[in-house]
C-alpha cells in the first residue's frame, strides 16, 4: 500500500481548475477524504465512475483516533453524499456556466475487505478526465494532507492555480468569500483577516513549501482585495521526464514555481546549443512561435520526433489548450511554461496510447 503522506515520494493529484474555482464548504477531514477520493479516481480512471479505498488508507491520512473509527470515516462520506459543491464555467463568449453536484454520489464498506467503494458523480468524474483541456493545477498530496486548517487547504490551491507564472496574486476579498462559501460571514474585513486569512498563511508557510506575503489593496478605508506576494518553493521534479508511466495519478508533470534554479544548473555549451539549434528538426507548426519560444522548444525537445503521429497528435493538443487558455494566437515567452509542461504530458500521454496499440496489434496478430 503506498504512503499518502511521504513528501520525499509525493502523490499528485492533476487537478482541474474548474474543481479549484468551485465554491464548496467541507470540514477538515472531509477534504481530505475528498482529496484522497479524486486521486484515486484519477490514477485509476478507467469509466467506472467508482473507487476502492482501503480503511487503513483513511487512517493514514487521518490522524486522531477517534475520528478514525469505520463509523468516523462512514459520516464524513454521508457528508459528502450530502454536501453540495458549486461549479462556474465560462464559456468563449463569457458567458457563464452554473451547476450544483454532491461530491460523492454513494458509498459501501465491505467488513470482510475492509473496502470503501466509493461513488463518483458523473459530473466530478469527467472533470477528472478532461484536466488537460480546462487546465489544472497540480496538487501535492503529502503536503495537503498535512495541513491542519481547511482553509489553509483551500488558499494552497488558489496560491498554486497562479504561482507557476505569478509572484503577485490578486484576489478580491469577496472572491476568496464565495470560493469558501463564506458570503454572509465575517462582515468586518478585520475579522475575516484574522480568522480566516493569516491562520491560513501561516500555516502554508510553516510547511516549509512556501513563503507568502500580502499586500491590502483599498477604497477609501475599505479593502477590496489582498495580493498574495508568493514564493512557491516546491521545486522536486515530481517525476522523470523519461518514465512512460502507466496510471493517470502518476503521469509526469513538472514543478511550477516562481524560484528560478540556479544558474549553474541550466548552463548549456555554447557549441553543443549552437548545434542543437543548427541540426534538421522538424517543427510541426513554426508560426505558432515567437523567434525566442522556438529556439526554446527546439532545445527543449531536441530528442523528440514528431514526423511520428503520435507525437505530433501530442504536440498539436498542447498548442491547443495553450491557445486556447490565453486566447492567444501566438506561443510567447509568458505561455511557453504551461506550454511546455503540457506537451511533456501529451508525449507521455500518446507513448502509452502507442505502446497500447503496438500490445493491442500483436495480441490480434497472435490469437486472430
């Protein structure tokens, strides 16, 4: 059974954006439950709309014995049966998209396993499938596991959504309300700071894996928004860029963060560049680069065919969804990031639809 909460040896969670940019209001260890729940979905996505969890699973990740018990564990999932969590999707044309689901749709405990078959509402399901294509921020499982305040979990994906391009990231006051569902709470701005804001802040930072900061920004005397001023310092590789690995929850996917390596680590022979950037390469769409983002991408995937049509599906989906996300015609330095860690994905993605169908090919030809 693998350890959910080993940060040398993180589970990540891909998670969509349109699940972060929801508004929903759950304890402590039903988030956590529902964490644990979505990345299991996710690893395992194969249509069945359902997950099994293991209860020493729950126990792992939730700490205090009393709240640990089958039956503990049994009401926080009728909390999630019961609770609502509400979706907002924007369409091309700004429009917006309204939706209310539960988080889990049922659930049933096998005594004899010690099995949690939990199910997934079609809705939350799919969104788990299509992150690539909404956009999604990964989530490091070990270090939401270990925070201690609900809100601190929440602001942790709201910080990282932005963190891979933004040191400065703006909210208004009664954004962060309606994500937490907390509208009609803490009328005075001083209270909601204190209770709400710096308890949560100050537990991200106390994890070592960030140092944030926030700025009041106001009108008149009333403050409308906060900047988050943020170093994101999760900097670990979470996998080998090499790995073809064979579940969704363990595909590969690089670190966002605002902190630069150090130069001495990315130095690259002046020569060895020069001839990288000279070789016959073949780029499957030049005009969607800038001179300096195409330079980049030749460097970057130097090693990587794409007259292959696998990977030319994959580099085709990649300049997609960055178009697509910054409504943009043109890949600039400012998308060339999220455009990079998208098609490491998609190659990832279209080596295991090759290897599958070369597995699928010669297990026709052997018993057809």
């Amino acid at each position: 059974m693998s350890n959910l909460t080993d940060i040398e040896n993180p589970k990540i969670l891909m998670k969509n954006n349109v699940l972060i940019q929801s508004k929903y209001s759950l304890t402590l260890n039903e988030n956590r439950i529902f964490l644990l729940i979505l990345y299991k979905l996710q690893k395992n996505y194969n249509g069945s709309m359902h997950c099994d969890i293991h209860y020493d699973e729950f126990k792992e990740i939730i700490k205090r014995t009393n709240d640990r018990t089958v039956k503990k564990i049994s009401s926080y999932l009728e909390g999630l049966m019961n609770k609502s969590i509400f979706f907002i999707e924007k369409k091309r044309n700004d429009k917006l998209i309204w939706g209310q689901y539960n988080f889990i749709s049922g659930y049933q405990f096998d005594e004899e396993t010690q099995i949690f078959r939990i199910e997934s509402p079609k809705k939350i399901y799919t969104l788990l499938d299509q992150y690539l294509k909404t956009g999604y921020t990964p989530a490091n499982l070990a270090i939401l596991f270990s925070l201690k305040n609900y809100n601190a979990q929440r602001l942790y994906d709201l910080i990282r959504v932005w963190s891979g391009t933004k040191q400065t990231i703006n909210y208004k006051i009664e954004d962060i309300k309606m994500y937490l569902m907390l509208e009609d709470s803490y009328p005075q701005y001083s209270n909601f700071k204190r209770r709400v804001i710096l308890p949560a802040i100050k537990e991200l930072n106390e994890s070592g894996f960030f140092e944030i900061d926030i700025k009041e920004n106001k009108s008149g005397r009333k403050v409308e928004s906060i900047d988050f001023i943020v170093k994101d310092l999760d900097k670990r590789k979470y996998f080998s860029k090499d790995d073809v690995i064979d579940q969704i929850g363990e595909s590969n996917i690089y670190e966002q963060s605002t902190v630069p390596e150090p130069f001495e680590e990315n130095k690259i022979n002046l020569k060895t560049e020069k001839s990288i950037l000279n070789r016959e390469f073949f780029v499957p769409d030049e005009t969607v680069f800038t001179k300096g983002t195409l330079r980049s991408f030749k460097m970057d995937f130097e090693n990587i065919d794409f007259k292959n049509d696998y990977m030319k599906k994959a580099f085709d989906d990649a300049v997609m969804i960055t178009l697509d996300k910054d409504d943009v015609e043109t890949i600039k330095a400012v998308s060339y990031k999220f455009f990079k860690g998208t098609l490491d994905n998609k190659i990832l993605e279209y080596k295991k639809e090759c290897e599958e169908d070369l597995k699928h090919k010669e297990e026709m030809d052997l018993f057809w």
